[in-house]
C-alpha cells in the first residue's frame, strides 16, 4: 500500500518543501491507524489525514502537482496566479496552502515568497477564502497581506488580480513577467534564443576578422528557432544568419538573414552605426522584431483545456475515485450536479439537453441527456473546456435530432432538480465531494 495526499500538520509554508507527498506503507503496518503510526514515525510530524491506495495505483490518476525543488521559483514568463493555485496542498481537513518564490524581472535576484491559503467556508461547500500572504526571501517575515472570498467567478482572475496590485506596490512597478508568457514582449512569446543579439553580434564580427583577406565564406549562425510546444512533430523552423563584407557596397557590412518559419524569405540588411558589433546586434533585434510581429498577428486556434489532452479522457476520468464511484459519474449520471457546481464556483450558466416531452407535466429533469456549462462560444462539462461542439456532443450524436431540447437553466430550477435527485440528508456530502474534485482540478474549468 502506499498513502497519498498526506495532510502533514505543519505551521510554515516552507516546511511543506521537505516533506514527501506519497509514502510506501511496509506490509508490517497495513491499516490506517498502522500506517498513521508510521508516517509520523518517519517524519516525527503527525499526518492528520492521507488516502491509502494499492502500491501499483498510477499516481498520474491523481491532480498533479508540482513537487520539484526548483518548481518553488516563479520566473519570467511563468504564470504565478496559475502556479500558485495548481501547487496549493493540504495541510489539514479545509485547508490547503501553497508558496512560491518570485524572481525579479531579469531572473537574477529572488524578491519575495508569496504565500495561498485556501480555507473552506462551513456549511458552504462552493465558497471559499483565499488568504495572499508576501514575505520577505527568507520566508520568515510578513510584509503583506489580504483575505477575500470568492463564489460565483473566476478564482484565477480574482487571484490575478490581487496578485498584480499588490506586487506591482511591493516592486513599484507592474511586475507583467509573472503573469505569464502573453505578458512578454513578441519576441519572447514566439521565438526561442540561446544567446543575446550582442554575444551573437560578438561572434559573428570575431569570424569576419578571422577570415579577412581570404576568400572563405562566413559560418551560419542560428539566430532563433520557432518556439514550439510538445506536439510538434518534425524540425523546428528557425533563422540563420550570417555576416557579409561587401567593401564595393554603400553598405560594406550586411547581415544575410535566411527564415525558414512560414513565410520563408532570404534577405540581406545592411548593418548601420560605427561600431560593429553594436551595429550588427541593432540588425539582429530588427530582424527578430519583424518575424514575431509576423508570427502575432497569426491566428490560432483555441486549444481544449483538462482532460481533452489526454488520449482518452474517459479512463483518465474513470481513474480517479470519488466516493464510492469515479469521476466518469461527473460526466454522466451527475453531470447536472457538476454543472450546478461550476454555477455556483465559476459563475457559468447552465444548459441542459434533454428528451423530447412526451406530456405537458413531463418535468425536463426526468429527460436530461447532459447537463453542462457555457461562457460565450465555449463548452464545460466534467472533461474540461472546447469549443469543438461536434467533439464535446459527439457521445450523444444519436440523440442530437432536431427533437431534442436545449434548454437554458435557472439557478432556482437546478436546485429543484436537485433536491428531488439527491437522497435526503446527503445534500451538503454531494455538494462537497464536487466542490472537492473541482477545486483538485481548478485550472481545468477555470477560464
């Protein structure tokens, strides 16, 4: 057997750092108050709740975490409401917390660490608060601080948005590198660099003296590649460039830059300025500029949020456990109390395919097909976020005839839904166990 998410009773964030997240029970102390006994045996902390699960279960079942040394650092380009909230771990039952060490803009100097705890309102299941707490590097000492709940919208943009004010204070200027890659300028979105223009411009210029007065070809040097994702098959476009001495020209130093990212081109550009190198760095940015302008003004297609990116999203959700059932449950038999909690949570409204009615006194809760969630042109249901609706109704392609209904939900029609569904004095054990998995899974329906 092995135990998993261990509620370690601990009083600082950073304790959390050393402690580990999945243990193997030996056989020798099997049973939940023998395994209790171990854990704290092995870390000489009291482990106030954990799951046991068989040794082979596939821990990839589970909500990821980020649990490596280096993953306490937010950097440039990283999205620090998004890592704080997916990294966020419990500590104790309605607690979780989580903290990150946020770099300056130039990725040379931690500045703060930034701390989330999320407590659970009582009696309220979809309601939670949420506690920003910045200290100093050490972790020692608070020097901000600010509580809030949220229901019934984004909590990744509420987050953000506190987030921003009061680290653009502590900075004293908008702290936009922590909010992720789109923050960035163009270049930094698109494009992948190994090196700055003017260490490139350095070795460029170094070559040309190298091989003045023989006729040799100067060397091409790559200037960038295409930044892709983990999807990408085949090479990875890029820019070559190289430096030419043209004496016979106005411009006897050019830089011959050949793209391969679509649309390909072959252009030479003269390099401006007295100084070389500083010179052929200017032609560089320029050239780089150009090309991630280009590549922004591209569009793209929306990308399926959760559990669309997994080869079958069905076993993944078969997977984890909920209650006595799994996840799968979400998707179908109780996909109006999935949907219903997603209202509540995220503020989405509500829809609802259903059976055709055979009499006038057919209720629509005795029809539903599914129940799922809509903002603007995008779909939510228990596997995540789309806007493909031939793949999210595509389960339900034979029912999608013209006689079906799509009905557009109240908030006081759901719970009377519900409270005719769920069995008596089971009501808040429900709206916990979804609440639960929702939060698990936060970045997969919060958009």
């Amino acid at each position: 057997m092995k135990a998993i998410n261990i509620l370690w009773d601990v009083k600082f964030p950073h304790d959390l750092e050393t402690l580990p997240r999945i243990v193997y029970i030996p056989s020798d102390a099997e049973g939940e108050d023998a395994a209790a006994n171990y854990l704290s045996r092995l870390t000489g902390l009291r482990a106030m709740g954990f799951q046991l699960v068989p040794a082979e279960t596939d821990a990839s079942a589970y909500p990821k975490r980020d649990d490596t040394p280096s993953s306490r650092a937010v950097l440039r380009g990283d999205n620090l409401p998004f890592w704080l909230f997916n990294s966020l771990q419990p500590t104790r039952p309605g607690h979780r917390l989580s903290s990150k060490l946020v770099f300056d803009e130039n990725n040379e100097k931690p500045r703060f660490f930034v701390q989330l705890n999320e407590d659970e309102v009582p009696g309220d299941p979809f309601q939670s608060i949420y506690t920003l707490t910045y200290w100093d590097v050490k972790g020692w000492m608070p020097i901000a601080g600010h509580t809030g709940t949220i229901k019934g919208t984004s909590i990744l943009n509420a987050l953000r948005s506190d987030l921003r004010k009061t680290l653009g204070h502590l900075f004293g200027k908008d702290p936009y590198w922590l909010f992720g890659k789109s923050e960035l300028t163009p270049v930094e979105q698109y494009l992948y660099t190994t090196e700055t223009t003017v260490e490139l411009a350095h070795r460029m210029v170094d070559e040309l003296e190298a091989n003045a007065g023989q006729s040799k070809e100067t060397s091409l040097f790559t200037l960038a590649t295409l930044l892709v994702d983990g999807s990408h098959k085949g090479a990875v476009p890029d820019v070559r460039v190289r430096l030419l001495d043209r004496s016979n020209s106005d411009y006897p130093l050019s830089v011959e830059v050949i793209c391969d990212i679509e649309p390909s081109f072959i252009d030479i550009r003269p390099v401006v300025g007295s100084c070389e190198v500083y010179g052929t760095a200017s032609t560089l940015d320029e050239v780089l500029t150009q090309i991630a302008t280009m590549l922004s003004q591209r569009s793209t297609p929306f990308r399926p949020i959760g559990f669309w990116g997994n080869t079958d999203a069905y076993e993944r959700l078969s997977e984890i456990p909920v209650g006595a059932n799994n996840a799968l449950t979400f998707l179908f038999d109780e996909s109006l109390l999935f949907a219903y909690a997603l209202h509540k949570m995220l503020g989405y409204e509500v829809e609802c395919l259903c059976e055709p009615s055979e009499s006038a006194d057919d209720p629509w809760y005795c029809r539903i097909i599914h129940a799922y969630c809509v903002k603007d042109d995008l779909l939510i249901d228990a596997r995540g976020v789309t806007k493909d609706r031939s793949a999210f109704f595509a389960l339900w392609k034979g029912q999608m005839v013209p006689m079906r209904e799509t009905i557009v939900l109240s908030h006081n029609a759901i719970e009377g839904a519900l409270d005719r569904c769920i069995p008596r004095g089971r009501e808040q054990a429900w709206y916990r166990s979804v609440a639960d998995f929702i939060r698990g899974l936060c970045c997969y329906y919060d958009i």
